[in-house]
C-alpha cells in the first residue's frame, strides 16, 4: 500500500474529537487526515439479507449526499454495502479496523478498500500497521466506531454481534442509535428489534434517516457542489419547499436549515422568507 500512514496520539493535531470520550483514549494509526463533518456510523451483521444490503447502500448513498462523513468497520455484509453506497454517491468514507491499516481484511474486500483510498477516504485503526486480524481485536475496534460517530445506525443485527456491541456503546455515551425494524422471525432482524424496543429510533427509510438525524445531530452539512440554491419566493409555505427545489421533504429540510445558518432565509410561522424581505 503506497499511501503515507500518519499516528495521531491524543489531544495532539488531527486527533479525532469523539475518540476523547473514550475511557483511555488511544493513539490511532490513518491513511490520510479526518474529515472535520459530523460522521455517521453505519453497521450490521456479516449475515445479512438482500434486503438489508440494499438498504445500507442507500443509507450510504443519502448520508454522502447530506455530507456526512460514513463509518463503518469494513466488514463484509452490511458495513461494507454502506461504504460502497458511499464512495457511488462521491461521500468521505471511513474505515475503522481491527488490524492493521496496511492489513485488509476481510480478502473480498480489497476492491472495496482500493477504492475508498483512491476516492480520498480514510483507513484508521488502534493498531499498529501489520497487526494481523485477530478475532478478539474487532470487539475493541467497535468502541471507537461508536465514539468517532455522532450516531450509530444499526441496518440488521442477529441476537449477537459486533453492530450490538457498537450500539450499546453508542447509547452509554450518549450517542443516538437508529436502528431500522425487521420481520419479528428474521434472524438478522432480532437485534434490532429489540434494540428498538429498548428504545433506540426506529428509521424507516432514507428520508427518515435524514430527518430523524437533522432533529437529532443539527442540519447536516451538505458538501458544496457549486451550485447556488434558488431562495424560496417571500412568504412560502414550507411545506411547498420540495415540490420548489424538486427534492424529497428530508432533503428540502436540510437545505432550508443551511440557508438559515448562513442567514439568507428565516421563519415565520410555518411561512419562510429571504432575509432581506418583508413580511
């Protein structure tokens, strides 16, 4: 692997804020600098279903959309389906792993990994480069997926499992969990129903992910795409925004609350106007 790896110890430059949750923060081991956005964990069990593969791909694919940065432990299955919705949506990409940077497991995936380097994503781990995958190492890596992500959306998970532990260890630091629901008799769905039962947020599609994590985490970030944003007309119903700009609701929501930090639009009621007219 040619790309520089870089160790950031922490409270030094780079060093991930969420990882100084952590009880006893580590040094970790990148490929490349952080992406200073919001991140979105996205995790489920290696034995999933069709069902679930498609839907982590379009969670990937609506979070790089939104600008979220996406999490995952790039394992087969459901982490690996949302990183390849990602870098397809052009998103930044982050791989936690339970090796070594340079060590990529599972084999399947090295298309996988190729790609989300050459995109400009990023490879981290606690582990020094060469460490090989041992099975006892992907519990701990799981700590600092929860703790690098602002929330953690769990697609499927069994009765046990990485993405549970990932969970709960979201919830203990006071992290949202979202977790979509599933048949009450498929297995890859059982922990998340219980999950949600528990009560972590039930997320039923793409919109809804979005606007649960816009109320949850703030408007997302919306990478730039050097396109400027048509202002609603003075005195619009909000509720009109998506047929105005052509999105979906999540999406009208989320660019009427960037428009609002940069202060070219305000509310009133459920009416918004541009910033320099009256009302």
């Amino acid at each position: 692997m040619s790309h520089e790896i870089t160790t950031l110890t922490p409270g030094g430059p780079g060093y991930p804020e969420g990882l100084l949750d952590l009880e006893d923060p580590p040094p970790v081991f990148t490929t490349g600098p952080l992406t200073p956005a919001p991140a979105v964990a996205v995790v489920g069990t290696r034995r999933c279903t069709r069902y679930g593969l498609d839907i982590a791909a379009a969670f990937g694919r609506a979070l790089a959309r939104s600008g979220w940065t996406v999490v995952s432990g790039l394992a087969r299955g459901i982490d690996a389906s949302a990183h390849r919705g990602t870098l397809d949506e052009g998103g930044f990409a982050l791989g936690v792993l339970g090796a070594g940077v340079d060590v990529w497991y599972p084999a399947e995936n090295r298309p996988l990994y190729r790609h989300l380097l050459s995109s400009g994503g990023v490879l981290m781990s606690e582990y020094p480069p060469g460490t090989r995958p041992d099975r006892w190492r992907f519990p701990a890596r799981n700590r600092l997926i929860a703790a690098i992500a602002s929330a953690t959306v769990v697609v499927e998970a069994g009765e046990t499992g990485g993405a549970l532990i990932t969970a709960r260890l979201s919830a203990e630091m006071g992290r949202p969990v979202l977790v979509v629901p599933g048949d009450v008799d498929r297995p890859a769905s059982v922990g998340c129903n219980r999950l949600i039962r528990d009560g972590a947020f039930p997320v039923l599609g793409t919109d809804d992910l979005i606007e649960e994590l816009s109320l949850l985490l703030g408007p997302p970030p919306q990478r730039s795409r050097g396109v400027d944003v048509e202002l609603p007309v003075a005195g619009m119903e909000i509720e009109d925004l998506p047929d105005h700009w052509g999105c979906t609701v999540a999406e009208a929501l989320a660019r009427l609350g960037r428009l609002e930090l940069r202060g070219e639009v305000r509310r009133a009621g459920d009416r918004v106007f541009p910033s320099d007219s009256g009302d």
